[in-house]
C-alpha cells in the first residue's frame, strides 16, 4: 500500500480547512519545503513548522531548505499550494489557473525560486464562474494527466495547455463539465512502498468516470477511492486536496 502520514489538527487555532494540507506546503525531491500564500487569514495559521520537523525527527525525511512565499501575503498576492498549482515535476512545468488565490506575482516567484516553467490560464466552471484552484479541473501525473479542457474558455490558453501535456509525453484523459462538477479532476497519482502506481479518487469521481475512461485510468495505476461526500460537499474540496504528497527522500537507518 502507500505510506501515509496523518497529522493531528490543534484544537487552537481554530482551523476549519486543515484537512487539505496541500495549500499550505509543498515537498519536493531535492529537499525543498515550500511555504505557500493564503488567501484567507484563518488558514494562515495552519502553516506548522512542527509538521516539517517531525518528518525529519520522527520520520527520517532528509529537509535541506526552506522556500517561504508567504510574504507575498501583505501585499495582498497568493498561490495556494498544489492547489492553485498543478505540478509536471519530471517536466518541471507547473499548471496554473489565475484567481483570487493565485496570483502572478507569487507564481512567479515560484517559478524563479523552484526553476519550474509556468502555463497560466483562465477557467470557469458550467456556470462561468472562475474555478478558484488548479486542482479542480485538472491533474498531471507520470504519463496520464486528466483534465477538463473546455473549462480553459480562450482557446489560445486551452491549446497551449493540451499541447504541452502531449508534448511532454502524457496520454490525456478528457473530463466533461459534469465530472469536473464531481471532483473527478482532484485526483493524484502516488506510488505504493513497492513501487506501484495508484491513482487516488473519491468514490464520487469514480462514479462519474465512463468506462473507457477508467480503463485507462486503471492501465496507468491501481484506482484507489473513498467515499467523503460530506467534506466534497461542505468543504469544497477532494481527495487530492487532502493529500500533500512528500518527495523528500529518506534516510535510511
């Protein structure tokens, strides 16, 4: 199976959106933990430096340098995490839907710190209202990427994106409106302790999915999902965002 880490909330501060740690932080391979933006002030203070340090302490993750973009916060500019971006990271190309949560200034910022090229777009949801987080319409993993492409609404932006998944080498998955509405976009693909790929889903999303489209789902990785309609309901929020997946490596003792 995959490894997984769960984290405790505290009960102070009161911290209603803790259960998607993905906004707050990122790891990367190379060592680097990156500190994210936030939009909402209350989320702010779900940024731990305890979480950081008992995965080095407790877990033998190997932390070489901190990336912290949340500065950006006092002049009003933010970028939520792999959920305002989402991450080629063989490629280093990173997916970025514009909205009141993310910001050039901090994506740009990003880009420099991290060495990552950036595709920037607009989307909107079946209604036309602006899809606040990458992450909801879209995902990329090693060979697949999913994605709701009539979302991107200048078609200069949606062939720029299409194009640079193919280019990259990824097989592409498209999803419809309603499947996006279904959180069929939030999903992420991580690998077992043995090496396997699985790709993580709610039950919600693999229930939107038509069969060709899980069959080459399940081609690229085993489909692992679960059924957390009351948080996709009143959270907002899927599977991938309660994932932050941890690329550090470890040490081994």
């Amino acid at each position: 199976g995959v490894r997984v880490i769960q984290i405790a909330d505290t009960k102070e501060p009161h911290t209603p959106d803790a259960i998607f740690p993905n906004n707050w932080l990122s790891f990367h391979a190379d060592g680097t933990v990156v500190l994210y933006p936030m939009e909402a002030p209350n989320r702010r203070t779900e940024r731990r430096q305890d979480i950081t340090d008992s995965l080095v302490t407790e877990y033998g993750y190997q932390v070489s340098n901190i990336v912290d973009l949340s500065p950006h916060e006092a002049q009003g500019q933010y970028l939520e995490g792999t959920g305002s971006l989402v991450l080629d990271r063989a490629n280093r190309i990173a997916y970025a839907c514009m909205s009141s949560r993310t910001h050039l200034d901090a994506l740009g910022d990003f880009a420099q710190r991290m060495d990552y090229e950036v595709l920037a777009f607009d989307a909107v949801d079946s209604k036309g209202a602006a899809i606040y987080h990458t992450n909801v319409l879209m995902n990329v993993g090693e060979q697949l990427a999913v994605i709701c492409a009539a979302a991107i609404v200048r078609p200069e932006q949606r062939e720029a994106v299409l194009r640079s998944l193919r280019d990259s080498g990824h097989d592409v998955v498209m999803l419809t409106f309603a499947q996006m509405d279904a959180f069929a976009g939030n999903m992420l693909e991580l690998r077992s302790a043995s090496g396997e790929r699985v790709v993580a889903m709610s039950e919600q999303a693999r229930c939107a999915l038509d069969g060709a489209q899980l069959e080459k789902i399940s081609a690229n990785g085993i489909i692992v999902s679960a059924p957390i309609s009351n948080i996709e309901s009143s959270a907002g929020g899927s599977v991938r965002c309660m994932l932050a997946e941890i690329h550090l490596q470890r040490e081994i003792k």
